[in-house]
C-alpha cells in the first residue's frame, strides 16, 4: 500500500504575524495541494502550554519551565524528521534561521531529500557563487535537493517524492 510522502516544514515563519500569514494562509495549503503530508513543527506543541509559559512572571521557575518545555519541542521535532520523507527548508532573512540551518543539517544526516525554498531578494551567500550559507546549501545539494525562488516551483522540486511510501 501507498502512502503519502511526508514533508517537514523547517521554518521560522511562525515567528512574526506575517511570516504566520504566508506560512499558514500559502505555503501550508500549497505543499498539502501537490498530496503531501504536511509534518508542521508549529503545530506539533500545544499553544496553551506555550502561552502559559509565556505568561509566567520572569524568573527562575519561568526559565527553568522553557528549558523543560525547549527540550520536548525539540524532541517532537526531530521526531517528525525522521518520520519525514524530505525536508522543504524555508531560507529567508539575511541569513538562514539557526533552527533551521540545524533541521537542514539532521535531515542530511538522516538521509532526506531536502529542498529550500528562497523568496528574498536580497543576497545572502558567502559570495556571487551561492544563494545561502554555503554548508546549508551543500547540505540541501547533497540530499539530490534544489533551492526553489518561487514557492510554486516546490511542485517539481519534490517530485522524487511523489511516489513516497512509508
């Protein structure tokens, strides 16, 4: 029997509103159009636990509460790495988010194909002859992977994982 492949979303566009926006109202529903099964690391923690935290006054209990809270959502998330089938990595900013240039990084050692996909215009390499951080993007290469500009163009990216099973 055939599964659906699984993707894990290595972002941080749930940081900001609008990041949130495109991420949730776009890219999310995209990925999941082309038959995907989306492996989404924003939703993997419960909200209300995070806001409880967050609401905590600041302190040793608060800190100590993240780190606790830190180490299980880490955990999840390297748990869906590996259950993933490849990686779709979103490389924005001026330079590539650190959470994601470390998923990028496990999901090579795990053997996933990974894809980036790079929206920014502005440039962001070590020089003229690479699009991100030049091990990110060695790693992203390595994996038989691409980095896209256009997130439309993750349809063909991913096709080496069209016919993923579990």
């Amino acid at each position: 029997m055939t599964t659906r492949a699984r993707i894990y979303m290595a972002s941080p566009l749930g940081f900001s509103e609008a990041g949130r926006h495109f991420y949730e109202g776009v890219l999310l529903p995209f990925v999941r159009r082309l038959g995907y099964e989306v492996l989404d690391p924003w939703a993997l923690t419960d909200p209300a636990r995070i806001a409880a935290v967050q609401a905590m006054p600041y302190g040793p209990t608060r800190r100590d509460t993240w780190r606790a809270l830190d180490r299980e959502i880490g955990a999840a998330n390297r748990a869906a790495i590996d259950a993933a089938h490849g990686v779709v990595a979103v490389l924005d900013g001026v330079d590539v988010d650190s959470g994601t240039a470390a998923e990028v990084g496990y999901a090579f050692a795990r053997g996933k194909l990974i894809v980036g996909y790079r929206g920014d215009a502005r440039l962001s390499a070590d020089h003229e002859g690479g699009t991100v951080n030049l091990q990110v993007e060695y790693f992203i290469r390595e994996s038989g992977g691409t980095i896209v500009e256009r997130y439309e163009d993750l349809a063909s990216a991913l096709a080496p994982l069209s016919g993923g099973t579990a």
